[in-house]
C-alpha cells in the first residue's frame, strides 16, 4: 500500500479480497431447509421464486455452472425438490422491493383487493376484471399476482392456479401455499375441476348444438401473436354449450370446457359459427359493432362464471360463483329491453 499526494493506492488484490468479503457479509451464501410445502417443485421454479427480479438466464448459469447445491451436490434444471433437501444458494444480491405498481394501475389494485369472493387459508378466488393480464411480461407491466401481492403483503405464497385471457373476466383461482398449488394442478390433471363460462354470441344458437368435439392447434405468427385453429394435427379439445336465454340475433350461452386449451371457447364458439360478441381474434367485426351500437360493450363478453373444486385442505366439494360486471349486465339489460 503507497500513498502519493495524500492519495492511497491499494493493490488490486487487496481490493479483491475486500470486496469478496464485503459481498459475502452482504449478500453471503443461503442454506434453505425444504419443508412439505415446497417438496415436488422443480429446482429452476423455486430459484425464480427465491431471486424475484433477476432474469431467467442468471438462475439457468448459476444452475449450469453448479453454484446451486442440493445436499451438497450438483443438480440440474429438472430436479424435484424433496422434504428435507437443504438447497444451497450463492451469496447473490437480491433487491427485496416491494411491487411498485405504476400510477395507472393503482385503481387496479383497489379493485383487485375488493374482488375477492373466496378465501381460505390455503387459496383464494377473485372475480378478475376484463383488461388485466393474469401475470406480467411480454410488454405487460404487471397483472393479478403483482398487483395482489402489493395489496396484500400479510402473504408471503402468491401463484396461479390456472389462467384466463387479458380480456375474460371471472373466477380466477390464486394459490396461498405450495401444497395447496400442488392439490389443484393434480385436480386439473384429473378433471375434477369444472369451470362454467358465460359467452354472448352471435345469432340463435341451435338446440342441437350441445358439443364441440374439435382438435385445436396453437400457432404463433410472424407478428409473435398467438393463433389457435382447428385442425387434424391439434390436441383433443371439448367444450359443452347451454342456451342461458336468446335475444333478438344473439344468444347468451353458458360454455364448458372439458379440456383446457388456449383460447378454447373462442374458437369453439366461432366454429360453431357463433363466435364471442367483441372477440377482436376470432369474432365477427360486423356483429360487434350491431352489439357495441345497441348495448353499449367495449369488451368481450366471456365471463367464468364459477368454477367448482374440492377444498385442499378438507376435500370438500366447493363452488365459487362470480358475478357479472356492470358493463357486462348493463349489454343484458339492454337486449331485454330491446325484445
């Protein structure tokens, strides 16, 4: 060490010694117990819950380059954890921010927080408005699970259980533990899991149309959107339809989809030749602006009306049922008056 003018010099390996000691105390490496709730998860998945904020990349090379341990060993991408694996984590800085939603999205998070209509210790349902993403990314700032976490920091487990489209509005179920996430992924693998949808469509449905019985096959175009078309080389897909009630060139039905697919009752609907009032992917652009002229809607009228399940924690049959929004109600009341 030399100093010149009152200026210290500090040889290079000196600094980097003192800098690795100073990461270490600040960031130093993590010894992580696994317990029942958190058994069964893939290794990548629990490193992306635990580095929020860091990309996907960084938690695949510390993976690859074997600075994550399970017992001491090496592992990769698609190892399971189990009850009672110690996962050692290396001295990464972690920024520990609450969600910042932006401004815009703040009447959002009210709302969400107003929008649950079930709740247990082990999950919750919310009655998802139209116009949210489930999740962020993909050029969406933030979705549910970002907004709910911001107004509900009491949990510390916030994911989805399943999907719905940026524009359907419904049920839409959030795990509050790792065990209860693994129960109702296992109920959707079995088919225990019913979800009833309500589609307003265009024309008068027929009696006669009571099944859709059709492969879908998902696309993704040039333009990086997602396309879903029926097709031979497509995975199974059915969809159950109910007439709720008929008006004068459209129909109120209620849709329910025996499979999961991606935008399953849209395209079912719109091969039926009855696509979904205001679907700008699969409808009818002359049929959404009768409806939006005399009713009113914005939107696409595709509400998960209620889903039904089994509690994970008792096993009991349970159904959750959400609402109609304003705006949908109002296209309803609307085409009453107008019969």
């Amino acid at each position: 060490m030399t100093a010149v003018s009152g200026v210290i010099f500090i040889p290079d390996i000196i600094l980097t010694v003192f800098n690795v000691f100073m990461a270490l105390i600040n960031y130093p490496v993590r010894l992580i117990t696994i317990d029942e709730d958190r058994a069964d998860q893939r290794i990548d998945n629990f490193l992306i819950s635990q580095f929020k904020g860091v990309p996907k990349s960084f938690v695949y090379r510390i993976l690859r380059k074997g600075e994550v341990r399970v017992n001491k060993k090496r592992i990769d991408q698609t190892y399971r954890l189990a009850a009672g694996d110690v996962v050692r984590l290396p001295p990464v800085k972690i920024e520990d921010n609450p969600v910042v939603v932006p401004s815009g999205g703040l009447t959002i998070v009210k709302q969400l927080g107003a929008a649950i209509i079930h709740e247990t210790d082990e999950m919750l349902v919310i009655n998802k408005p139209a116009g949210i993403a489930v999740h962020g990314g993909s050029g969406v700032e933030y979705g549910v699970i970002e907004a709910l976490r911001s107004c509900r920091t009491d949990l510390h487990y916030l994911e989805l259980v399943h999907r719905l489209d940026r524009e359907t509005s419904g049920c839409l179920m959030i795990a509050k533990k790792r065990s209860a996430l693994r129960n109702l992924h296992e109920q959707l693998r079995n088919k225990t899991v019913h979800k009833h949808y309500y589609a307003l469509v265009r024309g008068k449905w027929s009696n006669r149309v009571k099944f859709v019985d059709q492969p879908l096959l998902k696309n993704v175009l040039q333009s990086g959107e997602r396309m879903v078309f029926v097709s031979r080389d497509g995975k199974p897909s059915k969809t159950l339809y109910e007439i709720v009630e008929e008006f004068s060139g459209a129909t109120l039905v209620q849709a329910s989809p025996l499979t999961g697919r991606t935008h399953q009752i849209r395209v079912h609907c719109a091969y039926a030749t009855h696509p979904i009032a205001g679907d700008q992917k699969y409808g009818d652009r002359q049929f959404d602006s009768q409806i939006s002229a005399a009713t009113g809607l914005r939107r696409m009228f595709l509400h998960a009306r209620s889903i039904t399940f089994n509690d994970p924690a008792t096993g009991k049959a349970t159904t959750v049922t959400a609402e109609l929004d304003e705006e949908l109600q109002s296209v309803l009341d609307r085409l009453h008056e107008q019969q």
